[in-house]
C-alpha cells in the first residue's frame, strides 16, 4: 500500500447528525424509508428514533442533504403528513417544514427542534474497522462504523 490513511477518528466524528427527517409517524415508516437511501445510509450511516408526542425521527450520519430534502418531500406527500427537514450544516443549519411540496422554513437549530421531541442528534461508535486491499490499479480502503442514535 502506498499512502497510509489519516487515524479513523479524524474522519469520522461520532457526535456529528449531518442531517435528519422528523414527522409525527411510525418509527416503521421511517425505518422503510431508510430503504430509499443510498447504500451505505441504509445501514451503518442512519438510525431512526421514536421522540416524544409522536415524533420519529431519522438521524443520518452523512450523504448529500438534497437526498432527505427528496425523501420528506415524498414522505409529506405520500403520507399527507407535515415532515420537517434538518440541516445541520455548520454554516447554516436549517428546519424545513414540508406539506407536499410546500416548504415553509421555521427559525430555531435543528438540534433544539429534536430536543423540544426528546432527541438527541447524536452518534455512540460501537465498533470501528478498517481494510486496505488492492483493486486492479488503485488502492481501496473500506472503514467501516457501526453507530448507535443516543435520545
């Protein structure tokens, strides 16, 4: 192997929710949901959690923010339920409220909107792995985390 890769911590930080779905659901919905997502999100990269007053919400770890903005829109309608939307990027976390195709975006953190439900948008690592292998012409690395929602 050429170049080794920086220590697994320094890419990947447990406490960190990269962005969330919430709707006052069936955790199960959201759990099928998660089918909806790419590969690695199905997985190790989500959880989905029941709050409370009903509220579900599905925590992600990483992936394109567009990709749960897709799925609540579809949820929303789908469900004809309000399905709200959380960025939690650094320089401009945002609540998005959808009804359909309709947005409407509500002030606050997301992190404050899940805690007023009883969730915590965070990460426990349960284990960490990682391979280095050989494929053809390039040098693979597969890391691997298993993480648990903490509410």
């Amino acid at each position: 192997m050429s170049s080794p890769i920086p220590p697994i911590l320094t890419l990947i930080n447990p406490d960190d929710t990269k962005w969330a779905i919430a709707a006052k659901l069936p955790a199960s919905i959201l759990e099928a949901a998660r089918c909806e997502l790419s590969e690695f999100l199905q997985t190790d990269g989500s959880k989905v959690v029941s709050g409370d007053k009903g509220m579900s919400a599905l925590l992600v770890f990483g992936g394109s923010p567009g990709e749960g903005e897709d799925l609540a829109v579809e949820l929303s309608q789908r469900h004809k339920a309000s399905v709200y939307w959380l960025d939690f990027h650094d320089d401009g976390p945002s609540v998005g409220q959808f009804d359909g195709e309709r947005v409407k975006w509500k002030r606050g953190h997301p992190a404050d909107f899940l805690e007023s439900y009883g969730i915590t948008a965070r990460f426990k690592v349960l284990s960490l792995s990682e391979r280095a292998y050989q494929d053809v012409h390039e040098e693979v690395w597969k890391i691997t985390a298993i993480l648990e929602a903490v509410k």
